[in-house]
C-alpha cells in the first residue's frame, strides 16, 4: 500500500483532535467527581443562615 499524505496528515489531525477531546472530557469528570464528593463530604448549611436574594425594587 502506497503512504497518502493527504490520509497521513487527515490521520493525525484526527488523532489529535480525539486526543484533545478525551483529555477535556476527563477533566471535566473529573471535576464533576471533585465537586460531588465535596458536596457529599461537607455538612449542610442550617436554613437560617442562607441569605435570601433581595427583589429589585419597583420603580
């Protein structure tokens, strides 16, 4: 089989572009994971202590 550098170079941008893509997807599980288990591992806030968002006042 003859090398094609049109298929060579198509092939490694691939190859990159599928490198890319996996390494933001496993960051980004991986802060997911990270944000869970924080979320799993701390206490909850008490009600009273959460500060309520003021509405804008009318004009």
């Amino acid at each position: 089989m003859t090398k094609n550098p049109f298929m060579s170079a198509w092939l490694s941008w691939a190859n990159r572009a599928t490198s890319l893509w996996t390494t933001a997807a496993m960051s980004a599980a991986k802060r997911n994971q990270t944000a869970a288990f924080k979320a799993m591992t701390t206490p909850p806030k008490p009600a009273a202590s959460r500060s309520k968002r003021k509405g804008r006042t009318a004009r």
